[in-house]
C-alpha cells in the first residue's frame, strides 16, 4: 500500500491545529512557532504532490478510496487533477506567510493570567491551521458528499477568526469595533450557510438520480451510457450547485458579506478569506459544475457570463470611491473574481487556463498587497486613506513593496497577473467578442484605483502622524520577500504553472464537449 500523500497534506496542519490550541496559555510564543513548523512540514508535503504529480498522466492522480458510510455509498475519495495540485500547492504556500504575518495579531492587549484556560493566541493559530487542512483535502476531494461536508464545516473556524480576532484599527470604540466584528462574522455564516443548504438539497438530488457520489463513477456511467439525466432535472441540480459556489467565488449580487469580513479581519484573515478560502468556489464551478453538469453548463453560460461582467465592473467602480483601504481591496477582489468566472465559462482553453493561472496569481497579489497594507494599518492604527500621506519618504521600502503589490493587482505586464488575465480575455474574445470588449473596462478602473491609492497614501507632504513610521522589519520582509519574487518569477516564466494545469483544461472542455473557436483568418503558411 503507498503513502496516503493527499491525506497527510491534510491531517498533518489538522494535528497542527490541536496541538497549537493544546500549549499551555502562558506559552504564546511556543504556539506561533509550532504553528509555523506544522505549515512548513504542509508545505514540504505540497511540494512532494506538485514533484509526483504527472501533468500528461491520468486525470486523477495519487487516487485514494475507502468506504466511509456504505449504506449511502459515501467513500473517502481522493484524487488530485492539475488543477486542484495548483490550488492545494497555493494553499500551503500561503499559509506560513499568513501565520508570520499575524505574529502578534491575537496577542492579548494586557497579560494573560497563566491559569486561565482562555488561549486567544493558540486559538487563533489553530483556527488558521484548521482552515488550511479543510481547505486543502476540498481540492482533493472526488467523492461529492465529502467535498460538500468540507465545504460547510470550513465557515466555522472562518467565523470565529472573523468575529473573534477582528482588526484593532478601528476608528469607533472597543465596543463598537465588536459590534461590527460580529455582523460581518454573521453575515459571512449567513450567506455561505444558506448557500451550503441549497448544494445539499442539490447534492441528494444527484445521488437520487446517478445513486452515486463519486464523480469517477458517474463520469463513467455518462461515458458508457448507462446514465442519462434529464434535462430540466440537470439544470436545477446546476443551479444548486452553483448558487453555493457563486456565494464562495463571491459573484454579484452575492458579494456583499465580502467586503464586511475582509474589512473587519485581521489582515492575514482577510488574504486567508480571498486568496484561500474563496477560491474553494471558483476551483469547485471547473470540477463539479462543468463536470457533472455539461449541458446545463452550457444552457447557463450567456447569464453567468452577464454577472461575471457586472461583478467586473461594479467592484471595480466601488473600489475606485472606497475611503477604506481594506475595503478598497475586498471590492478589487470582487472584481477579480468577475474575470476568473468569466474565463471559466467562456468554455475555451484559453480561459479556463487563464482562469485558474488567475486564482493562482490572484492569490498571490492579493496577499502581498493586503498583508503590506496591514502592516501600514498596524503602525498609524487607521484604515482610512485618508489618514495617510508621504509614506514613501519615510518608509520606502513598505512604500515599495506596496507599489508592487498594486501594480500586481492591475495585471502590469512582467507581473504574474498579467499572464492570466490576458489569457482569460483573448478565452473569451475568441467566443464572445462582446463580453470580452466590455471587460476591458476592468482593467482601466484597476489602473485608476491602485494608482490613486498610492497616490494618496504614499506620496504628497508627510503627514505628521506617519512621520515617525517605521520600515519594514525583518519578520515583514521575509513574508513579502517571496511573493513578490514570486509575482516575478511567474509573470517572465509561467510554464511550470501551465504545464500543469493545461492538461485538466482539456479534460474539462472534454466534459461540456467544447472546442477551441478557429480563427476566422488563417495563419499564413
């Protein structure tokens, strides 16, 4: 029997969060190291996925099966496509920079009395790496039931980070501060709850028509006949399956509980929100909308392609008047995920490549520009644009990397996002030329909005409040360092990425039976 390689990429930050919520409450310390060392023994494991993983292989690899509740036909299935190695691969990369990101986020404000069993460091550090293992079995998971349990019980440590170590750079009150923490953790629950119950209904409704839960099995039924769904019953199984999706990716009108929980978490909660969590929605549309459901799909393409737009645009245009900087990026991510739904449904390998490069790359970004803005917010205690001006004379190096995580967020050529979006637009302009045009728009509102947020926060007359401002610290620079190596390295060489995922893009377009438009003018020979 081989080593079960996906389930210890799992277990392993599983048994992290328990031992890390296990030391004693005067140990802080003790516990953000030992937090930190189970990440990195996950991402060592991650590695070893990525280094096995074969792109022109089987579709599914390093495969595990057990039965788990036979009765009801849920097995414990595992397998990995290049698209969920991408993702799983992000996940553990991301997940050492968050912890030493928030080294002192959940340190108590007064010391704690030893004997007290409340452990608000420990706690925090567990709750993170109790969301990496959840997330990271999600990419792993082909048995539908199991995703869908791992899908749900992934809000509650997300809820308690959000409602219970919010941000501290609050303008109102301690007791106000608490008060919006709580309505943005509710909201966050609310929304994905409700999400996760319309799936369920959807996910027994799957089992009732193919009686079974495991997407080889129903693949294989499909292929040889042997299952045939009808069509207005495929249809609503999509639409549940999609409805809980759409509130993860987040997709308008289905968004508004984003901006709430990035801008009142931490900073590394908020990047654990959008460049981990969410991205369980978008990765789930690629293997479970378009691979259970193909006709629908299809049928559901010209509105979903309609929201994606909106998304595009309307968080674009909200992230230009945002006053709050966090806020500000949680409305840029919103339309992000416009271009990255956008990509998957234009059905084109050209998109959908591009699409899940940009969750990758998103991911990315997004981490190096928040967790720079959060170290900024950490020192002026404000979140307010406002309140900020002349940085770059007395932080340069913050001012810099801040400038480069921007610019990352606008999709700058030689920057990793750029790869991705291009391939996402030339997706869709291939097939519809219209929706790809009207995208564009996007990516002039991103330029506008990352430059006059630098402008305004980094440049002008020092602003007497941020004239004894800090630079970035060693711990700060080693959490920026590789991100931003990385937006490089992946923005000049994608082809380690590509190679990967290209290969799981043709089995998706496989499954909706769709192929590459051809060019109206031939190449010349």
């Amino acid at each position: 029997m081989s080593f079960p390689l996906l389930t210890a990429t799992a277990v392993l930050p599983a048994v992290g969060a328990i031992v890390t919520a296990a030391v004693p409450a005067a140990r802080r310390t003790a516990a953000k190291w030992l937090a930190l060392l189970f990440s990195l023994a996950t991402l060592v494991l991650a590695a070893l996925v990525v280094v096995r993983f074969e792109p022109g292989g089987a579709r599914y690899q390093l495969t595990e099966s057990h039965a788990w509740i036979p009765d009801f036909g849920v097995r414990y299935e595992l397998g990995v496509d290049g698209i969920g190695v991408a993702l799983l691969a992000l996940t553990a990369l991301l997940i050492p920079f968050v912890i030493l990101a928030g080294w002192h986020d959940a340190d108590p404000l007064e010391e704690v009395n030893p004997n007290r069993r409340w452990r608000p460091t420990q706690g925090f550090f567990a709750l993170i790496l109790m969301v990496e293992a959840m997330v990271i079995l999600s990419f792993e998971a082909t048995d539908v039931f199991l995703f869908y349990i791992l899908f749900e019980a992934m809000l509650i440590p997300m809820y308690f980070l959000i409602g219970g170590f919010g941000d501290r750079a609050h303008a109102g009150g301690d007791e106000a501060a608490a008060t919006q923490r709580t309505y943005a953790a509710v909201k966050f629950l609310l929304y994905n709850l409700v999400g996760g119950l319309i799936m369920l209904a959807a996910v027994i409704g799957l089992y009732v028509v193919a009686g079974s839960f495991s997407l080889s099995e129903i693949a294989e039924a499909r292929a040889n006949g042997s299952l045939s769904i009808a069509t207005d019953i495929e249809r609503w199984l999509f639409l549940g399956f999609f409805f809980a999706f759409a509130v993860k990716a987040p997709l308008w009108p289905l968004h508004t509980w984003l901006p709430n929980a990035m801008g009142e978490a931490t900073a590394p909660v908020a990047v654990l929100i959008t460049a981990v969590v969410d991205k369980v929605g978008t990765f789930a549309m690629l293997r479970f909308c378009l691979q259970l459901f193909p006709e629908a799909s299809k049928w559901a393409t010209p509105v979903i392609l309609v929201l994606a737009l909106i998304s595009i645009v309307y968080g674009a245009l909200l992230a230009v008047g945002q006053r709050d900087m966090k806020r500000l990026i949680a409305y840029a991510s919103i339309s992000h995920f416009g271009f990255i739904i956008m990509g998957i449904f234009a059905m084109t390998s050209q998109g959908q490549s591009g699409a899940t490069l940009y969750m990758v790359n998103h991911g990315i970004s997004t981490a190096a520009l928040m967790l720079v803005a959060g170290f900024l917010i950490t020192r002026r205690g404000s979140r307010l644009i406002a309140d900020y001006g002349g940085v770059q004379k007395v932080a340069p190096v913050l001012a810099g990397t801040f400038l480069i995580g921007g610019l990352a967020t606008l999709s700058l050529p030689g920057l990793s996002p750029f790869v991705s979006e291009f391939l996402v637009l030339v997706g869709t302009f291939s097939r519809y030329p219209v929706v790809g045009i009207i995208a564009t728009i996007g990516i002039v509102l991103a330029a506008l909005y990352v430059l006059v947020l630098y402008q305004r926060t980094m440049t002008g007359p020092v602003k007497a409040e941020v004239r004894t401002m800090p630079d970035l610290r060693v711990r700060e620079l080693v959490v920026i360092t590789p991100l931003i190596a990385l937006l490089l390295f992946l923005g000049i060489y994608p082809k380690p990425l590509t190679e990967i995922v290209n290969p799981a893009v043709e089995h998706t377009l496989s499954d909706v039976q769709q192929t590459d438009p051809k060019p109206e003018v031939e190449a010349a020979p």
